[in-house]
C-alpha cells in the first residue's frame, strides 16, 4: 500500500433490503480494506428481518438510516447520498450489500480518478462469489441499435483478458466510485427507473456532462448476483430489467433506431422467459453460480 494518508475521503453507501447475512459480510470485509480514510452509511429499505436492529448492535461506528417503505435501488441510495453531500467526503461509493471486496479495491478505485481530471466514475472488476475466478463485470457497453446493455466479459475465466483500464459506457451499480461534483452538476439517481438500469442512465448522463466512465481492473470484488431479487434467473427480475431497459432507449435512442431495437428485444426476451421457465420448472442452476 502506499500514500494511504494522502488519500481523500470516501463515503461508502450500502443499500439493503432482507440481507442482514450478505450486509454483515460486506461490513466485515470493509473492516479488512486498507483504506484508512472511509466512513459507512448503510440505508435500511424497510428490512423485516431484524437487519437494521443486528447492524446497529454489531456495527455502532455505522451510520445506519432507516426507510418507513422500500424506496428500491435509486430513492434508498439517494437518501444516502443527499445526506453525505452536506459532509466532506470527496467521493461516494455506492455498493451492494452482496459483495466482499479485496483489501486493496478501494485504493485502487480512488487512484483512478488521479489519472485524469475529467474521470466522473470508476467501477471495478466484479468476479462471482461462488465462482472466484469467473468474471462477472469487466466494463458496461450499450448497443443502441440492438437495445442491448451487456458487460464484458460475463462469464469468461479471469485470465489476465480484461487487465487493461478503459473507458466503457456504463458502470454498474453493483459498486461504482463516484467523484462527488458530479452529482452536484447532473444530479442523483433517477427515481423514476424503479430498478434496474439506473447505473445505465446515470453514466449516460455523466458523459454528456463532459466526464469519463472507466474500469479499472486492478480494483477486484466478489458479487453474489441478484441476491436481493430471486436470483438472475427471475420473473420479477426479466420484468423490471425489460421495463427500466425500455425507458431508457426512449430517452436516448433516436427514432430510426427502434426499427432495430424492437425485433431484437423481442427475441432476446422471449429467449430469457423461456430459459427461466425451464430453469424454475427443473430447478436448473448454471453452475455453481447466478447469472
């Protein structure tokens, strides 16, 4: 590790919902990153399982709000996020309760943005958590012409391919570092999404505003994938992940190009609704891992 000291705070946002297993994971593993200049604020989205009380007694040094009702992905990290910009922290981490982290991801993540001054976000390499060397997340791209989003790299071996830093179209929300002025300039996460593609749509809009997305591969976690939502192979997920998708491309795809994105969407998704038919009614797992 070196300069740790002269590092910039980071506030780490943790959204969760019926996790307290998964929730106290990740805060253990937090405790190991060496990064020494972080706080935590976990926002509870009207858990039922004793997550908040659990949380609150294991992990006092915690800034722990809690919602009346299920704000989803967008409204319970926002909550967060309006809080911590009246604090000094420089950048926000907005982080899924189903992740480890490796110690030095942090450090990693906030060295990135020292690279160059227009750099907005930065995401990590997320591999699977049941799967180590599996990758789940190795940058976002959006094809406009097919209403496809997709990460790169999804489900290849982590071999040493996707070691190289660039510029990519979206960062997910699963983990992202957010330099703090860019959502004093274009705002929070838009609400309006539900959940699903509110990482898309944020990314989009800071680079409009000028600012770069980057993977950086050096910063590595573990993602247990849609834990919170029946897994990836779920109806309640291909609905949302369809609707929030569609909302999208009528925001920032032109006219001519849903002469593409609508035949090409319509076969995918038939193609998901079959495989998750099948997969619930022969109780198929992919593996030893989700999505």
């Amino acid at each position: 590790m070196t300069e740790i000291e002269n590092f910039p705070k980071v506030e780490v946002i943790i959204l969760t919902w019926n996790g307290k297993e998964d929730t106290i994971e990740c805060l253990n593993s937090l405790q190991k990153v060496k990064y020494d200049n972080f706080d935590i604020t976990i926002v509870d989205n009207a858990s039922t399982d004793g997550s908040a009380e659990i949380i609150a007694a294991e992990f006092p040094s915690v800034n722990l709000l809690k919602n009346n009702t299920n704000l989803m992905y967008a409204g319970g990290n926002n909550v967060a996020i309006k809080e911590a910009l009246n604090g000094d922290a420089e950048y926000f981490l907005i982080l899924n309760n189903d992740t480890i982290l490796h110690e030095d991801f942090l450090e990693h993540l906030v060295k990135a943005f020292k690279s160059e001054e227009k750099v907005g976000i930065v995401a990590p390499k997320i591999n699977y958590y049941n799967n180590r060397k599996l990758i789940w997340y190795a940058g976002g791209f959006v094809n406009i012409f097919t209403g496809n989003i997709y990460h790169r790299g999804l489900r290849k071996q982590d071999d040493g391919k996707y070691d190289l830093s660039h510029e990519v179209d979206y960062a997910t929300g699963c983990c992202m570092l957010i330099k703090r002025e860019l959502f004093e300039k274009i705002g929070l996460l838009d609400e309006a999404y539900y959940i699903y593609t509110e990482d898309v749509d944020f990314s989009f809009k800071a680079q409009a505003a000028g600012y770069k997305v980057v993977f950086e591969p050096r910063s590595l976690i573990w993602h247990k994938v849609s834990s919170a939502t029946g897994g990836a192979f779920s109806f309640f997920k291909i609905k949302n992940k369809f609707r929030s998708n569609m909302r999208f491309f009528i925001i920032y795809a032109s006219w001519y190009h849903w002469f593409t994105i609508l035949p090409f969407t319509m076969i995918r998704s038939f193609y998901i609704v079959i495989e998750t038919a099948l997969r619930t009614l022969f109780k198929i797992q992919r593996g030893s891992y989700n999505g």
